[in-house]
C-alpha cells in the first residue's frame, strides 16, 4: 500500500505542467536574455500600454570575461515584455551606465588593453542598440576613470551624468529600475 502510494505520488508530481520543460524563447534580442516560455502566466503585462522604462545600470562583474549580468538583464526584460504581449514599439527604454558597470562601455581595444581580455558585452550592446535602446554613459563616471568617448562601444552616448538622466527621464513619466 505505502508503495503504491509512493508510486502514485511520483506520477503526479512528474505529469504536473510544472514539471515540464519550459520552452527557452529570445523574441526581440535573439542572442541575449535567454527567458522562458510563460504560458501558465495570469498576469502579464498590459500591451496597450506604452512602456516608458529608465534603467539605473551601476553593477560591474568581477570576472571581467563574463558577460555583465545586469547588461543581460536589459535584453530580458525586452523579452520578457514582448513575450508576455507588449509590441516590441510600445518598449521605449533608456539605460544609465556608471558606477562599477562603466567598464563594459569600452571598445574593445581598450578593454582589452585594461583586462587582457575581449569585451564580452559588445556584442550585447549592439543588439540592444539595433533594438532601438538608447544607452547612454555618465561622463563623471568617465571623467572619474579618465575614458574617452573615443574609447566606448560605438553607437552609446555620453550624458551629462546618471543622476541628470535617471531624473529627467522620471519626470517625464518613465519607471525606475535598477540593475
């Protein structure tokens, strides 16, 4: 009796949905922010809403040849929306970078002249800038770090700082995230 209900126990934990491999889908950045399929999702996002998104990008990784997990983290949250139903041109995201991610801003001459190692985030920036996300680099940071804009990733754009943008773009209606 104990076996058979043992036995009765594992077939139903294994033929629950939950159980089954989620399908691992890239709808808007086909290279990054690998995410799964949510079909048993309730709640999703609302795909009449445009949404206006800021993100504060301030965490570096130690380990200078992995990808910056926190850059990842843009092109999941791209996905994710556009999985979950919002129209890749309702996504109108601007990203902050400083802090300790400033580093994954250089081209990769110079980071390669820094950390003995090719930049692994620059292949990312660019999906997410042919996307049509705008990044922008916080000058103090650079100025900091002394980095050139001769120096970064082509196609980002020097701010003023990330304070001023991460403000701006708040008052004018966009969310604050923060990786």
């Amino acid at each position: 009796m104990k076996n058979r209900f043992l036995l009765g126990l594992i077939l139903v934990l294994f033929s629950s949905p939950f159980t089954n491999a989620q399908e691992l889908v890239n709808p808007v950045i086909k290279n990054f922010g690998t995410i799964g399929q949510a079909d048993l999702a309730t709640e999703k996002p609302d795909p009449s809403l445009p949404y206006n998104i800021v993100v504060d990008l301030a965490s570096g990784e130690d380990n200078k040849s992995s990808l910056l997990f926190s850059l990842n983290n843009v092109a999941r949250l791209l996905n994710l929306h556009v999985m979950g139903g919002v129209p890749k041109e309702n996504l109108h995201v601007v990203v902050a970078v400083h802090g300790g991610a400033i580093w994954s801003v250089l081209n990769n001459e110079m980071y390669y002249k820094k950390f003995k190692t090719a930049n692994p985030n620059i292949a990312l920036y660019k999906e997410l800038l042919d996307s049509g996300v705008k990044i922008v680099v916080c000058s103090q940071s650079m100025f900091k770090r002394n980095i050139a804009p001769s120096e970064l990733v082509e196609g980002l754009e020097v701010a003023t700082s990330a304070l001023t943008t991460l403000t701006t773009y708040q008052l004018k209606g966009y969310a604050l995230l923060k990786f």
